[in-house]
C-alpha cells in the first residue's frame, strides 16, 4: 500500500498492490471515498485494517442512484494511531463499471467508464470520482430526508382531525434542527476547503479536460436533478417547519398565560381574604405557636429562677 503525492487539496490517494488485489483509493475531506478495484471493499478492508492495526468487518450499505447494494468496511474498535473510528449513521453507494485500456480515449460510454493513457490514469480517476463522491453524498442527504420527513408523515393527518402535534416542543425543535442541517448540507460548503455540492471542484478550473469528466459523469448520475428535487422537498420542508414551529409557539404561549392567569388568581384570592378580615367579615384564628422540647425547657428554668 503506498500514499501517492497529492493530487488536489483535501483529497488523499492511495495505491493497493497486494498479491490478491489491487487499486486506487481516493479519500476526499467530506468523508466519501472512491476504489478503483476489482474488488473495492477488499480493498477498503486492507487500508483500514493498515490504518487501524485489525481486520474490520464488513457491512452492506444502502444502494445509490445506480441502485446497486455493496459492501463496505465498517470499524467497530477502539481509535489506534490517530485514526477516528465512528458509526455511520447513512451509508450509500455508486458502483459503476470501468475499462483501463491505454489504447482507448478516456471518457464514459453507457455506464461504463473508460480510462486511457492521457491525461495521467492517476487524474482522470480523480475526476470521475469526485463525481461519484458527490452523488453518493447527495444520495446520503436524501436519505436524511426521507428519514427526517418519514417521521412526520403522520401529523398532516392529525392536524386535519383536529388532534393536535402529538409532538413535544423538544420534539419539534430536533424536526427543525434536522431540516436544517439536510439545507446547509445540500446548499453550502462542509468544511474549509470544500466546495457546495452546487459548485464545481476549484481543481477543475484550470483544466477543462478533466472538468469535461467530472461533469460527463456528475450528467449521468443525475446530480443537479436530484439537488433540485431534494431542494424542492427542503422547500415543503420548511413551510411544515414553519408550521411546526408557529404551533409549538402557540401552545407555549398558552401555557404561559393559564399560569400567570393562576397567579393572579391565587393573589386575588390573597387580597379577598385579606379585606374580608379587616372588615370583620370573616375572623382567622391565629396559628398555634409549637414550642420544641428545648425551648420549652428552657421556658420552664426561666420560671423557676424568677420563682426563686
């Protein structure tokens, strides 16, 4: 296993070469990673397990846009040499087929990907998998939103029947969070140097060759059509939050008046009483006072040393 000097920034690419398998891995700062092998979570399985220090198992993610179901490496154990270790909350993935033949133009015919001698292997890999990256992080953001959606399927119809949210004020607030979080995940840029999933890699700027590749298969993968869907779904997202939140606004209101109504009402209570005892409408008698057993004592030596 060898780390290849840096294509791009933000972006790690390492060679396999074992005697039973062999590929590339390119690793990007968003958390997707792309393989180039025969057998790709073989080869996921032996960077983690060099990483790590242990073999990892194998678990089977949900299926991309291609809608084929694969495996990948899911680390369990505890972080050995600076490595973080966390589960995967979504998993999916892109599987598409590729051809390296130096002989051939690289580009991508059907579902197939075609890998010739120029540019470099090395590059024309990065660019299709950085398309691949993206629609399986789409892909991720979608079953975010099905997910979050999915949960409250059933308050349109109670609404309707006049039952309320059933939800909790706590409840509503997690609705919206998520909401939010799927937006600002779809729309803006994750962390320092990534771009929006919107946005062209910055990379790709200066070399339209490969820009051509990222885009041809970012086309075939139907990227821009599912931000666009998932950006009209965010938008009936937001008008459901925002009746959530005007609801749940609602009812905290109103449980705020009824107690300062029962306030109010305890210190007209007070007042009434008050003025029914001062003008002899009503007489309370006063409160028996209940001496402890020192005090009394100390009551009774009192007595006795006036007596004497």
């Amino acid at each position: 296993m060898h780390l290849l000097p840096a294509l791009a920034d933000d972006v790690v690419h390492v060679q396999v070469a074992d005697e039973d398998v062999d590929g590339d891995l390119f690793v990007f700062g968003d958390g997707t990673f792309v393989v180039w092998s025969r057998d790709p979570a073989r080869i996921a399985v032996a960077v983690m397990t060099r990483v790590l220090g242990k073999r990892v198992p194998l678990v089977e993610a949900g299926a991309g846009a291609t809608g084929v179901r694969s495996r990948l490496p899911l680390p369990l154990e505890p972080v050995k040499q600076g490595a973080e270790v966390m589960p995967y909350a979504h998993m999916e993935v892109e599987d598409m087929a590729y051809v390296e033949d130096a002989g051939e133009t690289t580009g991508l015919i059907g579902d197939t990907i075609l890998i010739g001698a120029s540019p470099t292997p090395a590059l024309s890999k990065l660019a299709f998998s950085h398309g691949l990256s993206r629609s399986a992080k789409v892909a991720v953001l979608e079953g975010l939103l099905d997910t979050c959606l999915g949960s409250t399927r059933h308050v349109p119809a109670q609404l309707a029947a006049g039952q309320g949210l059933g939800l909790s004020r706590r409840q509503v607030l997690q609705i919206i969070g998520e909401l939010l979080s799927v937006r600002a995940l779809l729309n803006l840029p994750g962390h320092a140097n990534a771009e929006s999933l919107l946005d062209t890699p910055e990379y790709y700027w200066s070399k339209p060759e490969l820009e051509e590749y990222y885009n041809r298969v970012s086309r075939w993968l139907d990227i821009k059509p599912r931000i666009a869907v998932l950006n009209q779904k965010l938008d009936y997202a937001a008008e459901f939050a925002q009746v959530l939140r005007g609801y749940s606004s609602e009812k905290h209101s109103l449980k705020l008046e009824w107690f300062i109504i029962i306030l109010i009402a305890v210190e007209v209570a007070f007042e009434v009483v008050h003025w029914c005892e001062k003008l002899g409408y009503l007489e309370i008698p006063p409160l028996p006072l209940v001496a402890s057993e020192e005090s009394q004592q100390q009551q009774q030596q009192v007595q006795k040393v006036e007596s004497v």
